[in-house]
C-alpha cells in the first residue's frame, strides 16, 4: 500500500489506497518524479514563461523557481529564441515563430 499524503491542513481519514502496479513496479519506481522544470526543454519552458506573463523578464521569472535552470543557459536560450524569430530582439513580446516553435518540439 502506498503512503499518501495527510491531506489539506493535517486532516488525515482512514482510507484504501488501490495501486494500479505490482509490487515490482512500485519498487522500481524512483521516490520523487523529477519535476516538470526539468523534464521539459528549456526553450519550451522559456516560451511558456512569456505566454503566462507576457510583461516579465524571463530571467527574472525562472530564477525565482524552486528548482531554477542554469542562468547562463537561460541566457543562451533567449538568443537562440531571438535568432528564430520566437522572442523579440529585447526579449519583450513573443515573436512570430514563437507558435511554431511550441507546436513543432
């Protein structure tokens, strides 16, 4: 049986938990999933950043995470995003392939 969580504000009810694995699974399963920030592309990530709050600096924005990229590959990413077209030259609106990008990776 799994543990689960004690719920919102420690309130905590007995409960059957069902998983749909076999024990060996389950143990072959890492503890923590590696989290979303990671799993996706940094590109992505940075697009997704913009299309949320269109008003931010993205730097700014993805250092304030709790599991922040790389500065310097933010930093990376963005002129290569410039050099497609999918960032604005200063970085302050989406470009035109912005769209492309996000649908094509």
């Amino acid at each position: 049986m799994s543990e689960q969580r004690s719920g919102r504000a420690g309130r905590y009810q007995p409960s059957i938990c069902y998983d749909l694995y076999s024990k060996i699974r389950a143990t072959s399963l890492p503890d923590f999933q590696i989290t979303e920030i990671r799993r996706i592309s940094i590109e992505e990530l940075c697009l997704r950043v913009k299309l949320l709050d269109p008003t931010c600096k993205i730097e700014e924005y993805l250092r304030k995470t709790l599991d922040p990229p790389v500065l310097e590959s933010i930093r990376h990413v963005i002129l290569v995003l410039q050099d497609i077209r999918a960032l604005s030259k200063n970085s302050h609106s989406l470009g035109r392939n912005s769209v492309l990008f996000l649908f094509t990776h």
